[in-house]
C-alpha cells in the first residue's frame, strides 16, 4: 500500500476531568428559606476549545444556573467542569464534532454531579439538570456561523 493511501491512525483519550471553576451563592439567605418555594430557574450553558499542542486540547464546559423566588434570587450556581483530550488523525469534518459534541458529552454528567452536590450543601431541594442533546447544540452553532457571513454579505 502507498503511503499516500494510509490515513493516521486516529487517537481520542481523556487525558484528565477536572473542575476548573466553581461557585455558589446564596444572597438572600436566611430570609430565603422563610418563602414558599415556586422557583423560576435560568439555565446557561457553553463550551470553550483550546488547543494545547498539536493532538491536545482542552474542552471547557460552564453550566450557570440562576433560581429566583419572587424577585429574590435563592441562589447562584456555576460550574466549568474541564477535560484535556488527546484527539489526532480525525479528518477535518469530524475533528468538529468531537470538540463541539462529543467531548462536552463527556464533561457534562461531571458538570450535573457537581451542580446537584453544591445546591445540596447549600440547603436547597436537589437540582438535577436534564439531559442534553450536545449533537444538536452543535450542528445548531454550525448553522448559526454558516449564517452570519451570509447576512453580513446581505447588508
């Protein structure tokens, strides 16, 4: 066989899971325990990609989570759960999913976990964040960015 022919050899492994920032707040306790609990929850996730060397990368993913009675905030929870990834030999149109989809997949049960402990500790009803569809956020942020040129050529 020609060398031509010979695609690499593709590698992906975890090379390590860590939290790389937390936070919890809770601004209005104790008066906060005192109100009937009828929370209004905000949800924000992203995902951060840096190239470290050549085949290895860190993937961030930061969950906030803001619950609110009334107008009061009950509290503040942030989450970047990390991993760095060796990932090689993935042609170009594949390396994209794994960055943008498959290694947050990963991260995210790490992120869950540690999101329901800290509200736990802090006094709360357990907070367990719903299951994700990271396939579908990507090719969602794929769409988006193949649109913006296409609207900025418009104007």
């Amino acid at each position: 066989m020609s060398e031509e022919n010979q695609q690499p050899e593709r590698q992906f492994a975890i090379q390590k899971l860590y939290v790389k920032d937390i936070s919890f707040e809770t601004p209005n306790s104790p008066e906060i325990f005192t109100l009937t609990w009828d929370p209004k929850v905000e949800f924000n996730l992203g995902s951060k990609v840096q190239t470290l060397q050549d085949g290895l990368f860190e993937i961030s993913l930061t969950a906030t989570i803001t619950v609110k009675l009334e107008e009061k905030t009950a509290y503040l929870v942030e989450v970047c759960q990390a991993g760095i990834f060796t990932i090689s030999g993935f042609p170009e149109p594949e390396l994209g999913p794994m960055l943008g989809s498959y290694c947050p997949n990963i991260l995210f049960p790490y992120a869950r976990e540690a999101v329901a402990d800290l509200v736990t500790k802090g006094g709360f009803p357990p907070m367990l964040l719903a299951p994700i569809n990271f396939d579908a956020l990507y090719m969602q942020q794929v769409q988006m960015a193949q649109q913006q040129p296409q609207q900025a050529t418009s104007h």
